[in-house]
C-alpha cells in the first residue's frame, strides 16, 4: 500500500446502486414528475443515503465521459463497416467516378 497524505489526484467513480423508489431520479405524482425525495433527482444512492451534491454531480460526469467514449467507439465501427460494405474505392484522380 502507498503512503499519501491528500485527496487523490483523479476523481473515482462512487460505487452506488439505484435508487429503489424511482431507478431513474423522478417520481410520477398523479398530474406530473416530480424528483424523487430519497435520491435528490439524482436516481443513485450510496449506503441507503442520497449523495452529497458534489459526489453526485462528479458522478453524473464520469458517466456521461464513458458513455461518450463508447458512442464514439460505435460510430467508428459504423463508419468502418459502412466503407468496407462498398468494395468499390476511389477511381481515377481520387474521384468515385468509374466510369460505368
């Protein structure tokens, strides 16, 4: 184990579980949604708790990163099957032009 004195350097993801009133942050009332009162809107909770604001907005952060990152990843495998599908490149003077 490393001694260190501080908080860490990169902020970790909080292991959390959803909430298990809403699952989602909001609570259908009979007219409209309302954000749900055990979660604080957020729709994860740690140890039964709400998390504190900053716990929750540093979460919601990194979530959306990875989900990011992974919608990129998709994209590129997309694209990449897409040009390979074709079997027809570039013709002469890098133009699609074949002439067919």
């Amino acid at each position: 184990m490393k001694k260190r004195t501080g908080p860490d350097l990169a902020p970790m993801k909080i292991e959390t579980e959803r909430c298990p009133d809403c699952a989602r942050g909001f609570a259908q009332g009979m007219f409209y949604k309302m954000p749900c009162i055990t979660c604080a809107g957020v729709g994860r909770i740690k140890d039964g708790k709400a998390l504190p604001e900053q716990d929750a907005i540093t979460l919601l952060r990194i979530t959306l990163n990875e989900q990011i990152d992974e919608n990129r990843k998709l994209r590129l495998k997309i694209s990449e099957l897409r040009d390979g599908e074709s079997g027809r490149g570039y013709g002469a003077g890098g133009s699609r032009y074949h002439g067919d």
